[in-house]
C-alpha cells in the first residue's frame, strides 16, 4: 500500500475503463477502416487526387483515439483508508471527497452491455440526505472488487 503525505493509506486508485469512452474508439476505428478501404481496395488512379483528404481522415482518427485516452486519465478516483476522492478533469479540475465516516450508503449500477464488459457505475451516498449520490464512479473495470473495498472500509470504520 501507497501511503500519502497525510498519513492515509492508498487502497485504489484507478480511471475509468475504456469501454465509458467507446464513442471516441468507434469513431477512429470507423475513419481507419475509411482510409484503408479507400486507399487500398479502390483503384489507385481514382483516389490520387484526393489524397490530401485521405490524410485529414487518418488525423482525426489519431485526434480521436488521443480525446479518448486524454478524458479517461483525466478522471481519476482514490480510495484510501480515510477518504474517498474523485478528481475530474485536464484544465478545469474539480474534486469531490467524502470521508469514510460519512459514507452513509454505495450502490452499483450496470447496463446490460456493462455486464458485459465487466463494468459498471458505483454511486455514493454521504449521510446528510441528499437525493443526487456525493460521488459516482463511472464505467470502471471490475466494479464488483472495487466496491467491496469502499464497503471493508466503511464498516472499518
């Protein structure tokens, strides 16, 4: 275990899985299959004046596979023996904390294709009583493990 300036104890820490930004993957997948077929399986003599255009095509996808990998290691959350922290963002970053003492509830939320993939959403509840969760963990990897860490925690407590 990780231990930080404060004292605490670093339990987790993770971004979300790949599959919360998939829009941005399918994106550059679609326009790679785009240049390949065009460049390749078309006639040559016919493509050769558009070839500028080929390249412009090939840019957005490596823009749009960066914009994915960019927003999901801007999202970062940390579960340690004290707190759970959500940071969000590259310029604009915005923290949410809740100390495990306050943690009042925490449940999952999966989609059918989330089961799937092995991900889901965790939210968190902080005693106050507010309706909207303090803190929700989207689309991570093995949602199930990281949940049972935030509740040993909890009931450490």
């Amino acid at each position: 275990m990780q231990k930080t300036p404060t004292g605490e104890y670093v339990m987790a820490k993770f971004h979300p899985s790949r599959f919360a930004y998939a829009r941005f993957y399918a994106a550059a997948v679609v326009l790679f299959a785009v240049v390949i077929a065009l460049q390749f399986i078309t006639m040559p003599a016919i493509v050769q004046p558009y070839q500028q255009y080929f390249f412009a095509l090939l840019g957005f996808a490596v823009l749009s596979l960066a914009i994915a990998e960019l927003r999901r290691m801007s999202d970062t959350y940390t579960i340690t023996n004290m707190m759970l922290i959500e940071r969000r963002g590259i310029l604009h970053v915005s923290e949410s904390f809740i100390h495990v003492d306050k943690v009042s509830s925490s449940t999952i939320e999966q989609t059918i294709f989330d089961r799937l993939f092995d991900v889901g959403s965790i939210n968190i509840w902080s005693m106050g009583g507010s309706n909207e969760p303090e803190i929700t963990i989207d689309k991570i990897p093995n949602v199930r493990e990281i949940k049972q860490v935030i509740d040993q925690i909890v009931q450490r407590r």
